[in-house]
C-alpha cells in the first residue's frame, strides 16, 4: 500500500474524477458499482478502483487492484 498526502486542500470529488479518469485513459472505460452512500467501485476487465472519503480529515482512499495481477497475467 503506498500512502500519499497533499498539503494543499483539493475537493473530493475533483481529486476522484482525476483519479478515474486517469485509469480510464490507461485501461478503458470504467463502470460505476454504487456500494453505499459515500463508496462507489469503479472497474472494468483489467482493473477495480474502490473510492473512500474517510473521516473528518479530507482523507480520499483509494484502493486499486489489478485484475490481470490476480489471474497471474
């Protein structure tokens, strides 16, 4: 797991976005799978990007796995 922080205040939803479409430009169209109210899986055939707001801090986790990886590809 590799952690980063960022020292200047940037929204949620604009820093997700980034994130999601980044991936789609690498590994193609994402569908979204709503979890619950403040979680949502964005994925296709070759990756899975979980999205988490946490807490009160501003904390965004992201969780990716790499389907190919699993498979042993």
């Amino acid at each position: 797991m590799k952690r980063m922080e960022y020292p200047l205040t940037i929204s949620f939803a604009s820093f997700a976005q980034g994130v999601i479409e980044t991936y789609e430009e690498v590994y193609g169209k994402l569908r979204v799978v709503p979890v619950s109210l403040r979680e949502e899986i964005y994925e296709n055939d070759k990756v899975s990007l979980v999205l988490y707001p946490s807490g009160g801090a501003g904390v965004l986790e992201v969780f990716v796995t790499y389907k190919d990886r699993e498979r042993g590809g």
